[in-house]
C-alpha cells in the first residue's frame, strides 16, 4: 500500500512540476502572489465588517459589540470602503499582473510590460459595460459587480488573451523602427481590436463576460432533496472556486422558504419534526463548507500537520482569521489552490465526502436537521451544534467530517510542498 501511495505521489507531484513550468501558468501564480496581500487585507476588513460590526455577525451577537464599541457605523462604512477598494478590482488585478509577467520575458522595457497591464485593463473594461449606455449613445457607464473575486478567471483569461498578444508582436517588432513608433502602433492596434470586441459583446449580449460565465453555471439545481443533486451542486461549486470564480454561485430555489418553514415548525411544535431535513443548507451549508468552500479549514489543519515546509505553514497562519469565518479567498490565492492540478483532487472530494455522511446521517435520524438561523462568521466547526441548538451528535458528526476532510487533504499538501519546493529550487538555479 505504501508503495502505491508513493507511486501515486509521485505522479501528481511531477504533473504539478509540469504544470508550473508552463510560461501561462507561471504568469497566473507569479499574479496570484503578488496581488495576495491585496486580498488579505480586503479580506480581513471584509471579515471584521460583516461578523463583528453589522448585527448578523456572530461576533457582533455573541459579544454584544453594540455595548462596548464606539462609533460604529463610521467603522462600518471605513471597512466597506476598504474592503470594497480591494476585493472589488480583484480582475482588474489579476488581468494587469497575468498580461505584465506574460510579456516581461520577452523585454527589458519597463515600459513595454506595463503598457500590457494597462491594455489589459482596458480590454476588461471594455467587456463590463452597461450595455444600454453603450447602445443609448449616452455617458458609458462602467459595471464594477463583476471585478471582485468572482470574476478572477475572466482576469486570468484577459491576461492572457493580451499578454500572449502582446509578446507576440513585441517579438515581431523590427530593429531599425524607433521604439517610440512601434510601441504606439502596437497599442494602438490593440485598443482598436480589443475595444471592438468588446463592442461586439455588448451589442449581441444582454450581460458581461463574468456574468455570462456565472450563468453557465447555474444548472437547474430545484430542491435539491436527493443525494446525487446535492452532490452534483457540491461538485459544480467547488469546480468553479478551483477555476477562480469565488463566491456564491447560485442560488437554489426555495431555500429561503424552505429555511423559513424548518424554523417555524422548530418554534410553534414540541419535538424537533422539520419538513424539510434534506436541503442545500440543511447539507452543503453547515457540513460541507467548514472554513469556506472546500473544507477550507480541513486544507488548514493539514498545513499545520505538515511540518517540514515552512511557507506553506507562514500562509496558514496568514490566512487562519478569515479561515476560521469562513473566508476562503485568501488561502485559495495565496496557497494556491486555484488552477492547482494536484490539489483539486482534495478540494473536490472532500466535501463530496462529507455530503455524503450528513445525508445518510439525516436520513438515517442520527441528527436532527439545522433549523435556527446562523450569523455570518459562525465557526464552521460550529455551525450544526448551534443551529440545532446544541444537539452533541450534530456537533460530533461536524467533528468527524472535519477530521476525514483534513486526512484527505494531508497527503496533497505535502505532495503540494515537495512540488513547490522543486520549482522554486529549479527557479533559484535558471
């Protein structure tokens, strides 16, 4: 067994090394980290926002901040403006950072690899329009809901769209023009086409790129009672994260109601009969997503047990505050486990996993259902334990999920480092 083990390490650790050797992927890593304090800090103020300052946070309810803290619809509005200034140009970060280390191989010139920021920029601007401001002759107006977390792979694909584009007339460009002529021609030429497909887009489409991609996702999901749909949406979910798209994806009709009607029936009848026990959040919500979706905070604890690579245990620390409420975007960028061939495996499975324990666990009436309302930021860990209120088996049940999740994910990442590590060595040497 063991030797299969290795066998298999093996494997996923040389495709990781393959994978990062990519000129496109290493671009998209070398982004990811540069833009990760950006995200950090947006985070954290995110974080304390909406769990310690606005009355649905957890902290907020359970320390009774209200009494003790001052002014706090100043902090509010000063932490909405901090987190909206960098979580909401996340894209716009992603694509000027992918386009920049795309060219900056293939010259010397600051000035060449900044400008393939900058046209990226604009191409992604371009592609989030008001399309009725575009079409109405009117001032444009500019769509900002669409550059935050969620539109990270429509950043990474900008990115690369010009950064390729980019390099690949700078290395057609001729030696005996003056550089001055040749880099207007050359952006020119680039803010001519890329505005004009994005003319195209807004004239034949009713919304943006990043919205179109979000609305590919949302499959038909309808009260998701059975165990294959809710595994289907576990799937879908974490696929998208993986693919940069955070955030939620979708909504799944009648959860609202349906929530609304497992409280009620806790509260007006003795016992704890709910009619509804098989739902998205009943499920995926409180078992599935500990740390975030993922099982973030199960990647967590494995980082800890993984001893002998330092960085990836400086990024768990970075990351534990957000993590622990479930705020998963800074360790998925700063790690990362976007676009991470060996670490999507864990990623996925591990909430498929704990899916499927809590449906058979309800099912079966080992626990009952969640029915009380929980506060944003409420520890994963403790999410079934409060919103049954206080039912130990629910919160045993959180316990073992918990658990399995971090063995899954504890081989992964110590693959994960040995790759990272490989690559870095193979960096150092070049």
């Amino acid at each position: 067994m063991a030797e299969r083990i290795s066998r298999v390490g093996c494997n996923l650790i040389g495709l990781e090394i393959k994978f990062r050797r990519n000129r496109q992927v290493s671009a998209i890593y070398r982004a990811l980290r540069l833009i990760f304090p950006v995200i950090l800090v947006g985070t954290l103020a995110d974080f304390v926002n909406q769990t310690w300052l606005q009355r649905s946070g957890y902290y907020y309810q359970t320390l009774h901040v209200a009494k003790w803290a001052f002014q706090l619809h100043l902090l509010r509005q000063y932490l909405g403006l901090l987190s909206a200034g960098t979580l909401g140009l996340t894209a716009i970060l992603m694509a000027f950072a992918v386009s920049f280390y795309l060219v900056a191989p293939a010259t010397p010139l600051v000035r060449d690899r900044l400008m393939a920021g900058v046209i990226a920029i604009i191409a992604l601007k371009s592609l989030n329009v008001n399309r009725q401001s575009v079409l109405s002759n009117h001032s444009v107006q500019w769509l900002s809901s669409n550059l935050g977390l969620s539109g990270i792979l429509v950043g990474v694909l900008v990115g690369l769209l010009v950064g390729n584009g980019y390099r690949w007339l700078i290395n057609h460009q001729d030696p005996e023009h003056e550089h001055l002529e040749q880099t207007v021609g050359v952006v020119g030429l680039w803010l001519v086409v890329l505005t004009g497909l994005g003319f195209i887009w807004v004239s034949t489409q009713t919304v943006s790129l990043n919205a179109a991609l979000l609305t590919l996702a949302r499959w038909p999901f309808q009260l998701p009672h059975s165990l294959g749909t809710l595994l289907g949406f576990g799937l879908l979910t974490g696929t998208c994260q993986w693919l940069g798209i955070l955030g939620p994806i979708a909504s799944v009709g009648g959860q609202s109601i349906e929530a609304a009607q497992n409280l009620a029936a806790v509260l007006n009848h003795s016992g704890w009969q709910v009619p509804h026990p098989i739902t998205l959040h009943t499920v995926v919500d409180v078992y599935a997503t500990s740390g975030g979706p993922g099982m973030v905070l199960a990647l967590l604890l494995a980082i800890f047990l993984v001893r002998h690579n330092s960085a990836q245990r400086r990024m768990g620390w970075y990351c534990l505050v957000p993590t622990l409420g479930n705020f998963n975007a800074p360790l998925l960028m700063g790690l990362p486990v976007i676009f991470s061939p060996l670490l999507f495996t864990p990623f996925i499975l591990a909430p498929l996993v704990c899916i499927t324990l809590s449906w058979a666990a309800l099912v079966l009436h080992w626990v009952p259902a969640v029915a009380y309302p929980l506060a944003n930021g409420t520890p994963g860990i403790l999410q079934a334990f409060l919103g049954t209120g206080g039912n130990w088996g629910a919160l045993v049940l959180a316990v073992a999920e918990l658990v399995i999740s971090t063995a899954i994910y504890y081989p992964f990442v110590k693959w994960a480092g040995i790759a990272e590590e490989a690559v870095n060595h193979e960096s150092k040497i070049s």
